[in-house]
C-alpha cells in the first residue's frame, strides 16, 4: 500500500506506468528501474512510497479492482431492480468491460494472478474480489431459487468468468466480451428455474403474492 502523502497526482502516474512496463516488458523485467522511467520519476520515490515493486503491483491492482467494481455498480445502476436475469447479466457485463479488456490491463491482472500464488497481499485482494463477485450472484439468485442452489449456480458463473477470462486472455485474438456473455447467459437460463427463464424475471416475493 503507498505510503500516507503519497501525492495523489503520482499514483494514477505510477499505476499507469507499472501496467505500460508490464504489457511491453512482462512482469519479470518490469523492475523499479525501468517503471520508474516510464513514469519519468526516481526509483527512489517508488520505493519510499510503495517498498518496491510488489508494493506498486498491489497499488495498481487495486486501482483496477476499483474499476472493475465501478463498471459493475455502474451497470447494475442501469438496471431494473426486479429485473433478475438482467441483473446479473450486468454483473457477468462488469466483468468484460471493455475497461477491463484493454490489453494493458489484462497482462496487468495475468500478472497479478501468477504473483497472488506466492504473495500475501496479493492473494488477499483476489480473495477479496472473488467473495465480492460471488456475493453480487448470490443475492441475485437467492431471489429466484434457494440459496444452496444459488451458491452452487454462482459458483459456475464464476468458474465461467474466470475461465472464458483467462482462455481468451492467452489467445492471439484476445477475449470475445460478446461470446464470453452470450456463453454464460446460456448457462445461466439452463439453471434458472424453469418459470424464471423469460426476460423480465419476477423475484421469489413477486411468484408468491
């Protein structure tokens, strides 16, 4: 985490500069040095404020977890709330912002995944943003099926996220945002309950009164 009196003007700065360094260097050779010339500062500045690289990976990460949060809160925002399946169609939407698919950000977060593995810090925060998007699918589904099942549908749609994610992201063509939402839209109307496949899906109070 930077440090308190890290000049705000700095950070979006630097986290621009750690994510140009990794698309062009990859993650290994993205040293303090070389991120530091992108950025046109001292390395001394990024190890006084963030202790070196992994403290600026973490920063950046964050900044892109706060967007990836944003595109999803925005796009529910868009959304009926009665409105169930769209729901969480803008949650998977979220996922493939094209904020998130720009190829700066993708070699961002691939790094960040291979470095959770062997970095506290790091596995916290996917930690974090995996409860976060599990516990946005469960409330969606807990409105149309019980919650056992819901955790168990949200689960597979994570999986989905994750994997199309990832697949597309080692691919010459990159990530498909329009098959990735048509491929798991398909998976969530297999698990709706049957009643609650329609456009417009009614809440479980709805069904009831």
């Amino acid at each position: 985490m930077p440090k308190v009196g890290m000049p705000e003007i700095r950070k979006p700065q630097l986290i621009r500069a750690t994510m140009e360094a990794i698309d062009s260097q990859g993650l290994q050779k993205a040293s303090v040095a070389i991120i530091s010339r992108y950025a046109g500062v001292s390395p001394a500045i990024i190890n006084h404020y963030f202790g070196g690289k992994d403290g600026l990976l973490e920063a950046t990460m964050r900044s892109v977890l706060k967007q990836l949060s944003e595109g999803v809160r925005e796009r529910l925002a868009e959304t009926d709330p009665d409105d169930v399946k769209a729901r969480i169609k803008a949650i998977v939407g979220g996922n493939f912002d094209p904020r998130q698919l720009d190829r700066k950000v993708v070699k961002t977060w691939l790094a960040f995944w291979s470095q959770a593995m062997h970095h506290e810090a790091l596995f916290r925060l996917q930690r974090v943003n995996e409860q976060r998007l599990l516990s946005h699918l469960r409330l969606e589904l807990k409105r149309v099926m019980e919650p056992q099942r819901a955790q168990f549908v949200a689960q597979g749609i994570a999986a989905l996220i994750d994997g199309i994610w990832l697949r597309g992201a080692l691919t010459p063509d990159g990530i498909n945002s329009n098959l990735a939402q048509r491929i798991i839209t398909d998976y969530l109307e297999r698990q709706l309950p049957s009643e609650f496949t329609e456009s417009r899906l009614p809440t479980r109070t709805a069904q009831t009164s």
